[in-house]
C-alpha cells in the first residue's frame, strides 16, 4: 500500500501544480488586455529580454551554423551529394536549430532572472506591498513579462536565422570551397515561406512559456533563499522541458502530412 499511497499522492500533487499555472496563466493573460497598461515596463523588459539577449543567441546561431555545414558536408560527401550542403543548413536553421536553441539560452538567462527577482519580491513582502497600494502584482509584474516575451522571441530567432545561415555560408565558402553564388542559389531556391513561419510561431509560443515559468515559479517561491534558488532552478528546467515537447507538436501541426 505504500507504492500506491506515494504513486496517488504524486497524482495528486501533480495535477495540482498543473492546475494551479493554468489558473495563473489565464489571469495572467486576462490582464495583458484589460487597463490599465504599463507600456513602460513593458518596453523596460523587451529590451531586457531582446536587445540585451542577442550577444548570446547570436554567438549560439553563427556557432551552430557553422558546425552544422561541417557535419553535413561529412556526412553528404559519403554519398556525394556535397550540394545539398545549403539547404540542409538553412532549413535546420529556420525550422528547428534557431527556435529551439535561441529559446533555450533565453530560458537560462531570462527565465532564471524573472524567478529570483520576483521571487526575492514574494519572500521580501514586496508584492504584498503592491497590493497593500492597489496595484496588481498579475499586471504590475506578469503582464508586461509575457508581453515582452512573445514580442522579442520572434525578433531573436530572425536575428538567428540570419547568422545562422552566414555561419555556415563562411565556412561552406571560405573552408569547403563550395562556390558562393551557387550556394546563395541553393539557399534562396529551397527556402519557403513556412520554413521562417513555423520557427517564428515555435519563438512565440516559447517566449510566452518561458516568460510564464518565470513568474509562475518566482511568484509562488517561498523559503527565503533558499526557496528563491530553488524556483530559478524550477523555472529554467520546466521551461526548457515545455520548449522540447512543444516543439515537437508544432512541428506536428506545420509539417506532419
């Protein structure tokens, strides 16, 4: 009976913290449109969240690009087919590599910041404080999060898949000696609009989650501080977690025939 009191309680818990961030989300997103609105801060955490991640998702993207057009070309000169080199650089970078790792570092830099400074706010009293004054902490301090998150991700991403795509330009070029117009040529010709698309859609969809377990676990973080790290380490994990799996199911939905 012990096996089944630990599995029915670790049911239990589990479907209560999923119920609890559904409920949280969805104030939270009620929030986003209804006023008032604090454009301010809003701004203040797109360039957080955007202008100041680039430096890493683009080191991230010119890195990747460039290994990825020397594994392919070792691999594809097996069977010599080296030309198929671009194309395989520049869908990888837009449908998956760009979105998926860019979202990543953003979890580990932006998602663990929004979990200890809210959670150093909830252990502190200070959202107490906020609503002591009457401002609400979902709008104060959620709402401009996700906003900024599902604005600035897409930015990002197309930001990677421009750098991307020249590291691996540079190194096909300048260290393979592939010919440079007809490597352009490969990557414009078999480049489609849904390629950029569904990498942009997959950014949106993980700024709004990596927002979301940031505050999420920062605004439920108790302890001290303790309790404060431990809810920047749930929230880069969970969010990376929740970037994997629903990657898989929007490629699903784009590309599943």
């Amino acid at each position: 009976m012990g096996f089944v009191t630990a599995t029915g309680r670790a049911c239990i818990n589990f479907l209560t913290a999923t119920g609890r961030l559904v409920i949280f989300a969805g104030v939270a997103v009620s929030h986003i449109v209804r006023p008032p609105f604090y454009s301010r801060l809003v701004v203040r955490q797109i360039i957080e969240i955007g202008f100041y991640s680039l430096p890493v998702v683009g080191l991230t993207a010119i890195f990747t690009g460039m290994v990825l057009a020397l594994q392919s070309y070792t691999g594809f000169a097996r069977f010599n087919a080296e030309s198929a080199v671009a194309t395989v650089v520049v869908l990888s970078i837009t449908r998956e590599l760009a979105p998926v790792l860019a979202g990543l570092m953003i979890a580990g830099r932006i998602g663990a910041a929004m979990a200890a400074e809210i959670g150093t706010m909830r252990v502190t009293e200070q959202i107490d404080a906020l609503s002591t004054l009457s401002t609400n902490p979902y709008k104060y301090l959620v709402a401009p999060r996700l906003v900024a998150g599902v604005v600035m991700l897409p930015c990002c991403v197309l930001v990677a898949d421009i750098i991307g795509v020249f590291g691996g330009y540079l190194v096909s070029v300048y260290k393979l000696g592939f010919n440079a117009n007809m490597y352009i040529k490969n990557t414009v010709q078999f480049l489609e609009f849904i390629d950029v698309f569904s990498g942009l859609v997959k950014a949106a969809v993980f700024g709004f989650l990596i927002s979301l377990m940031g505050c999420y676990h920062g605004y439920y973080s108790k302890g001290g501080a303790q309790g404060v790290g431990s809810a920047t380490t749930n929230a880069v994990v969970s969010a990376s977690v929740l970037i994997l799996g629903c990657n898989y199911l929007i490629t699903e939905a784009f590309f599943s025939r």
